[in-house]
C-alpha cells in the first residue's frame, strides 16, 4: 500500500469498495503455477500473467535460499534471499 496511499487493505475475494485491493487464489491440479494480476478501471483493464511451465524455478528458488542462508539468523523472505530489500 505504501506506492498509493488511496488504498488502505488487501480483501479477501472482490474489492467492495474503492480503497480495497481484492485478492483471489485458485490451487489448480496439475497446474505448476499460474499468476495473474489485474488493474481494472471504468476506462480500461492491465493485465500482468506469469506461467510456470514446471516447478523446476520453485525448486531452484528454494535450493538458492538454503545455500544463501548458513551463518543468518532471524526471519528472511525471498526478497532477502535475492537481494531485493529496501534496507
């Protein structure tokens, strides 16, 4: 929320009001992963999708993480693990 102030919560399902950010998820079988965003306006609609082919990336990704984290302590994400932290 922090990049537009006008929002003020994530809801779970369909945003009711205009200071909402809805969120839906779908756990599909045999479907590595797919995740979409949208920005839908009365004027016009955005969409962002990426498709996992395979959960090999997944893997990759927590094999990076177990390597990078020997001698941290504490409580990290990925944006950590892959140097994305605004700190």
């Amino acid at each position: 929320m922090a990049y537009n102030p006008q929002y003020t919560g994530w809801i779970k399902g369909k945003a009711v009001n205009d200071n909402e950010i809805g969120i839906v998820s779908f756990r599909e079988s045999g479907v590595p992963g797919t995740h979409v965003i949208n920005y839908i306006s009365h004027e016009d609609e955005i969409t962002v999708i990426h498709k996992a082919h395979n959960r090999r990336g997944f893997a990759t990704g927590a094999y990076n993480a177990i390597k990078w984290l020997p001698g941290k302590k504490g409580v990290f994400t990925m944006k950590d693990v892959l140097h994305l932290s605004q700190d």
